[in-house]
C-alpha cells in the first residue's frame, strides 16, 4: 500500500470517528464545589505517566484498592482530592464506578491473525455482553484498512452481527489506527474512558507521515484514555530453536524465521507495555486464544473499578508546563493509583499531532 493512500484511508478514520463520537455518555454532572482538605499520610499513591490536557477540563482516571489488592467501589466524591502542583482544586466532575464508559474496541484483523479469527470474533462478543446497558462501545477492526462496524449508539444485535460478518485482511496500520482514534476523545467526550486493543502489537503499514510508534505513544501519554491492550501471539508461545514450528504459529508475513519473528513480538510487546504504562492501565497477554474469552472478561471487570475526576485548574498552566498531580482519599490504609502529572498543550507539528 502506497504511503499518500494509507493517509487518505486513515483520513476517513478520522471523520469516521468524529461523526461516531458526535454523542454523550448520559447521566454525568458536574459536581458541587467542595471545601480543601488535607490528604491522609497513611495512603501510598502509585504514580502514572503523563497527561496533555487539550481543553480546560484535567481529567484523572483513579482506581483505589485495600492493602491487599481489592478494588473500593464505593466511594463517594466528597472522599476525594486532587492537587495540581501542590494546591487542592475544586472537583468540578465525577463519574464512579457505577457510571457508563465510553469504550472503543480495537480488532486487530491483519493476516497474522487469520487463523484464530472465529476465536476472536466470539471473545469480542463476550466482552461486548459484559458491558452494561448505559455503556457506550463501538467497534474498528483493522489490517491495512479501517472498517468503523459499530457506532455507539448501534443496539447490541447489531453490533454483534457486524463482528461476526468480520474477514481478515493483510497489513497492520495499528500505529495510526491507535493515534486516531485516541485523538477523538478527549474533545468530544467527559467522563469514564478506555480503549480495548486486540492485536499482535506489530505494524506494517502505518504511514510515516501520519504515525510512527514514538507518536503514538506520545499520543497515549498525553491523552486521558486508559489503553488496555490485550496481546494476541505473544512471545512467549514461540520456540526461537525451532523456526519453522514459529512460522507455523504465528504465520507471519515475509516467511521470517523464528528469531526474527521473536524479536518482533518482543518489540511489540514493549509497544503495548508502553501504551498501558502511559495511561494508567494493564496490560494482558492472551498465550491461549481458547482463553480468549476469560482475559476479556477480566478487562471489563478492571473497567468497572475506575473512576473519573475533572478540575479546572485554579492557575492556568504556560504551554509545554509539566504540572504534578496527586490525588488521595478521605480512607485510611488505601491505595490510590492515578497519573503523577500532565503537561499543557503538547507538541504540534510532529506526525500524529494536529
């Protein structure tokens, strides 16, 4: 595929997903002001990577667990407080565990993927019927191609029947696909949000010009998106001793030999690492295709543990200023995860920023 037509297929992402994104999640409120307090020294923050904020609004995706990993779903704002360097500010937007999610989930339908398709298909399904009824999903699949199949405010037959009427394809734009479709969130959308990325982690045919891996990243650690990726393929299936049982496996482009086609999936792997380190998120590895279905299911129970806050910063932060944030929890013994900090208004004309 020629570099000037991935631009323009990826092009029609980006109007795809602006027309898909022209909605709300139902049921969220911008919260009363509530009086400063002083965080509890007893709480252990894990700290994030860093966030760009491209409106006024800093959004902070937060999980709070005991001491011995159990998720605290019942938390109320009043509990909460956020600092942006050093000072409380106003919550002025709250969305607990209880409220709707705005998810994309991403399908990864390149060649590599051709003979576990059916498996795929079915997991997808699976996750989809976990949702609940006020979430909001759609669904890209893509190889070299884009296929926007479920916008979301599609019914849920619906939905299921465009990922059964899936068939695979060649090439892998995941790059581009992941930078575009990040992008479209944060403008169009408050609240809880999160993208699922089903996919081997390799990339074949993103255009340079519009993506790259560093951009991409870039991309993830400057928006507010949680990016749970869930790798299909993993390392860890391949026998670099043995190349022709690699090939056999993983079916990879170009008839690469075993240690070759290991050394991409580690560099794929790291990708997606990296994409979910950057945003908060975990990242699954999904050795058994057959086990598909379960890795998702514990994808959507990590989705109803999070919750969302905003604030308006009470000093406007300068252009490229990284600020710190900290948020803690009127409860003792707990901790709290959230990202460390955001920087203002990110670099512009290098590929994936507009």
């Amino acid at each position: 595929m020629s570099s000037s037509r991935g631009v323009v297929q990826l092009s029609m992402l980006t109007l795809l997903l602006a027309m898909a994104f022209d909605c709300r999640v139902e049921g969220q409120e911008r919260a009363p002001k509530s009086p400063p307090q002083t965080p509890r020294a007893s709480q252990q923050p894990e700290e994030e990577e860093v966030i760009r904020i491209s409106t006024a609004l800093v959004t902070v995706p937060v999980t709070v667990s005991d001491r011995n990993s159990r998720p605290l779903m019942s938390l109320q704002r009043e509990q909460f407080h956020v600092f942006d360097n050093g000072r409380e500010q106003r919550i002025a937007f709250f969305a607990s565990v209880d409220s709707p999610f705005m998810v994309a989930l991403l399908l990864d339908i390149s060649d590599s993927t051709q003979t576990q398709l059916k498996l795929i298909q079915e997991a997808a399904i699976a996750f989809v019927d976990q949702l609940r009824p006020d979430d909001q999903v759609f669904v890209v699949a893509f190889d070299s191609r884009v296929r926007l199949l479920a916008q979301p405010k599609m019914n849920r037959d619906e939905l299921r029947a465009a990922i059964r009427g899936l068939e695979s394809g060649h090439g892998t734009s995941l790059y581009a696909v992941v930078e575009e479709t990040i992008k479209q969130f944060p403008n169009s959308i408050a609240g809880r949000k999160a993208m699922v990325l089903l996919t081997d982690g390799i990339d074949t045919t993103s255009p340079p010009a519009m993506a790259t891996v560093e951009s991409s990243l870039r991309r993830a650690a400057e928006s507010d998106v949680m990016v749970l990726p869930v790798q299909v393929n993993a390392p860890s299936e391949l026998n670099p001793s043995d190349p022709g049982e690699a090939q056999i496996k993983l079916r990879f482009p170009g008839s690469a030999s075993g240690p070759l086609v290991a050394a991409s999936y580690a560099r794929a792997r790291e990708y997606l690492h990296g994409l979910a380190s950057k945003t908060g998120a975990q990242f699954y590895a999904a050795t058994d295709l057959k086990k598909l279905t379960e890795v998702f299911a514990r994808v959507a129970g990590d989705l109803r543990t999070q919750y969302s806050l905003g604030y308006y910063p009470r000093t406007k932060p300068q252009p490229g200023e990284i600020r710190e944030i900290k948020v803690s929890v009127d409860q003792p013994h707990v901790i709290v995860r959230s990202r460390a900090s955001y920087v203002c208004c990110g670099a512009v004309g290098s590929p994936g920023n507009p």
